[in-house]
C-alpha cells in the first residue's frame, strides 16, 4: 500500500457520490479490512461489479475515479457485465485516464495535480515518464476518444452521463 496517494476518507463526506451520481454509478462504502470485491489490484484499490463501485476508507482517490471511469467510459452492454476488468482497449484505458483527470478537477478536496501526483506514486507507467506529461502531451487519442463517445464536451468538460 503506497502511503503517498490521498485515501477516500480525506474527502468530504459524499464528495464521490455527488460526483459521480450523474452517471448513475452506485457506491458501496465497505468497512475497514473487509475485502473489495471487483478489485482488480486487491488490497485498497476500488472494485466494479456491474453498477456499483465498491471502496473502503483507505481505497485510493484515484483509483475510485478511475474505476468509476471505466464504467462510464463502457457502452451499457458492457456495462451490464462489468465484473473486475473492463476489458478494454489501449485506447479505452488512455480515455479512462483522460477522464479521470478532468473528473478529478471536479472533486472537491482534489484536483489535477493531485491525481497526477498518486498516478505516479502508484505506479502508472507513461511513455513520458509521468502522468502530468502524458496528458499534456501525448494524449490526443484519449480525448479523441472521449469525443467520439460524447463523454466530454466542446470546452473539454464532462458531460455528467455515462455512455449509452
């Protein structure tokens, strides 16, 4: 557990659920310890599990959002099966990551430095060496992608919905 990322309980109480209930995403608040289904990292790090996201208190900020992303980053028959792994493409997974950037701007408590910050401690692994630098420079097909599906719009602000 890397001890560097601010945790779920550093925000304010309901942050993440006002957030993301314009998607309709569901979250599972478990208690200390108890163990996260749909984790794909174990431990601390959030699940899915069709519509709901499951964190604990010390589940990553930033691994909430981005499995929260994937969710709505999934059309709704994949969403209907969402268990774990999302399954998707390269491109997919950099549009999850783009969105989170923007989403994490919009989270009070948090922002996007922050998230670039514990994307880096985790351990994401960018071409460019960090995260900020992949998003400011090498992730024209994440947004391209996010604009493709209607999850952003024209002055690169999210929508508010998941895809359908």
């Amino acid at each position: 557990m890397n001890s560097d990322v601010m945790r779920s309980s550093e925000l304010a109480g309901g942050a993440l659920e006002a957030l993301l209930s314009p998607y309709g995403l569901q979250l599972r608040w478990l208690p200390p310890d108890a163990p996260i289904p749909g984790s794909y990292w174990g431990e601390t790090e959030a699940g899915l599990v069709g519509d709901t996201l499951y964190l604990r208190a010390d589940t990553p900020v930033h691994s909430a959002l981005h499995e929260a992303c994937h969710w709505i980053c999934v059309d709704s028959a994949r969403r209907a099966t969402l268990h774990t792994d999302a399954k998707g493409c390269d491109t997919e997974e950099m549009g999850v990551c783009y969105l989170q950037a923007l989403l994490a701007d919009e989270l009070p408590g948090y922002s996007r430095a922050r998230l670039f910050a514990d994307m880096d401690a985790w351990g994401y692994n960018f071409v460019l060496g960090s995260a900020a630098a992949w998003f400011e420079r090498d992730s024209a097909d994440a947004l391209a992608f996010l604009q493709r599906h209607g999850l952003v719009d024209q002055a690169l602000r999210p929508r508010g919905r998941r895809r359908d």
